[in-house]
C-alpha cells in the first residue's frame, strides 16, 4: 500500500525514471548497430554503399550465406574485424547472424573501431523466412 501512495505522490520522479531507462535503451540499441530491415540490407548492397559481414562460423556460413556477404566469425570480430574490414572503412557495415544474438555485439566492438554499423533485422533466419535467396559455398 505504501508503494502505491509513493507513486502518487512521486509521479513525476517515477516518469523520469521511466524517460531515462527508454531513453539508454534506444540508445544502447543503436551503439550496437541500428537493426535495419532486408529490403533496407538490399538496398544498400545493391547500391554497393554497404558491405554485408555474416558473423556465423564458417562451417554455417558455407551452408548458406548472403550473396557478397563476407565471413568474419564472431569470436574473430574483437582481434582481426579492424583489419578484415578496412578496404570497407567508408561504407557501411551491415552485420549479419542466425537470428540476431551476437550481431549487436559484433556491432558495438567495431563501432567502436570507428566503423558505421548496422544489424540485419532478424538475423539470417528472417532474411530466409522473407523468402529471399541464400547461395551455398560447397
């Protein structure tokens, strides 16, 4: 019952409160790479403004994988990602998993080397369940 009367009478302190956790959430989402949809993904490929850096193993990404994506295995993002990617340093760098899980992570380490990052919405499971094709590399 207290708490009730503390939220009646605190009601501004509680939207505030309220305002800033929304606000370091959106904000920590798009440290790590705003997610973009795969009509967006395409566009930018197809304009070739953007590079598409699939984070799977190799053994999953050569099962089947974007075309052009390039394959940068998630553990090997924080060591080798800078120097893997910098021919692509000017382009955006879109950022591609199974279903999402690692691909904020991959996207706030190289954020942070200075990269402009953005996520494939859904990861390569929803790429697939839009019914857009994957090539495989026997």
């Amino acid at each position: 019952m207290e708490f009730f009367v503390f939220i009646s009478q605190e009601w501004l302190l509680i939207a505030t409160l309220a305002l800033l956790m929304v606000v370091y959430a959106l904000r920590e989402r798009i440290k790590n790479g705003r997610p973009i949809p795969a009509h967006e993904v395409t566009r930018l490929l197809n304009s070739e403004s953007a590079v598409l850096v699939d984070v799977r193993e190799a053994s999953d990404f050569k099962a089947g994988h974007i075309s052009g994506a390039l394959n940068l295995p998630y553990r090997k993002v924080a060591t080798e990602g800078e120097a893997f990617l910098q021919p692509y340093k000017e382009k955006v760098i879109v950022v591609a998993d199974k279903y999402g899980q690692h691909a904020g992570a991959a996207g706030r380490t190289l954020g942070q080397k200075g990269f402009d990052v953005r996520r494939l919405a859904g990861g390569i499971t929803e790429w697939q369940n839009q019914g857009l094709p994957l090539v495989k590399k026997g």
